[in-house]
C-alpha cells in the first residue's frame, strides 16, 4: 500500500486500496452511475469505496440491493476531507454534469489519482495519466476504476506524485505567477 495517512481507517484492511468520492447526493453527482459502476466490478475485497456527503445516507437502500455493502461506507458529511484525501488512493466521480470541480483540483494536490467522467470541466484538472470516461456509462467508469485498482502501488504513487506536481505548476499562486512573469518577459 502506498505510504498514505491511513491512522483514522481501523475499517480499512493494508491490502485494500482506498478510494473517495465526495459530494452531495443529488442529481448532478448521479450517483447511480457510481454504484451501479462499483456492482460491475470483480467481487473481490482488495478496494473499500468511501463515499462523504451532503445526504448520501439515502444511498444505503441501493448499495444493499446492489450486494456491494463490502465494498462501500457511507461517511455522511464530515470536516475531514482534507485528510480523506490524504489517506485515500484514489478519487471516484461519476457527475452527469459539472462546472469545475475543484475537489478533483484538492484530491490531485493530496496525489491522489482520479477516476472521473467527462463532465463540464472535469478534463480540464487532468494529467495524461488520468483520463475521463463518457457520463452516465457504468461499464466505462468501472472499467476505468478496475484499470486503477490492478495498478501496483508504486505505479499509483508515481501517477500521484505527478498529480501534485502538476497541480503546484498549474494552479498554485507561484505556478501562476511563474507563467504570467514569463509571458510579461517575452520569453514565450
């Protein structure tokens, strides 16, 4: 397992990869698409999904009918999602729609890798390791996450690892700042 900050996981077993998703339970999110997608996966205990949320309690009925109750823990919605990041492997997100999501931006800078549809903005945070899947497609997001999940784990720190860097050059004030001083200067 990579070397992640697990301590607040006693549920999480050291073979199993974490892996997140967060937000709101609503229509935008379609986290219908999500869990239909982790249903199609091998039943198999080496990942656990949690899911942390505005109202995602009500997803409980559809996790049991889908026989993934192993596979998935609601959090509910929690204050600590800076060190769920932290702690987990990858980011899960399966939105019909979106405008720019920036918990793929803050899961990214955690080096987290992703695992996400193509929409709105999604696309626009992602490296060349990360690619998105059409929206409402289960069998291409759980395709997608199996792909993640058969990674090695020093496979998933390296892709990780150029998250985070390309967050810092891209999107941090000194990134920024690097590029407009460069376009200032004409050193194009």
């Amino acid at each position: 397992m990579p070397a992640r900050n697990r301590n607040k996981f006693q549920q999480l077993e050291p073979q199993q990869k974490m892996v997140l998703a967060v937000g709101r339970n609503d229509l935008a999110k379609d986290y219908p698409n999500m869990l239909n997608a982790i249903s199609l996966l091998p039943s198999n205990e080496n990942f656990k999904i949690f899911i942390v949320g505005l109202d995602v309690e009500e997803l409980q009925l559809e996790i049991v009918k889908l026989g993934i109750s192993n596979n998935v823990e609601l959090l509910g919605l929690r204050k600590d999602v800076d060190q769920l990041m932290a702690a987990a492997d990858i980011l899960l997100m399966s939105s019909a729609w979106e405008g720019l999501p920036i918990v793929i931006g803050e899961a990214m800078a955690s080096e987290c890798n992703i695992v996400t549809t193509d929409a709105g903005g999604c696309k626009e945070w992602l490296t060349r390791s990360e690619t998105p899947v059409p929206v409402k497609n289960s069998q291409a997001l759980a395709a997608a996450l199996q792909s993640k999940l058969t990674l090695s784990d020093e496979d998933l720190i390296i892709i990780g690892k150029a998250n985070r860097n390309h967050i810092v050059q891209q999107f941090s004030l000194a990134g920024i700042v690097a590029r407009w001083d460069v376009m200032y200067n004409g050193n194009f």
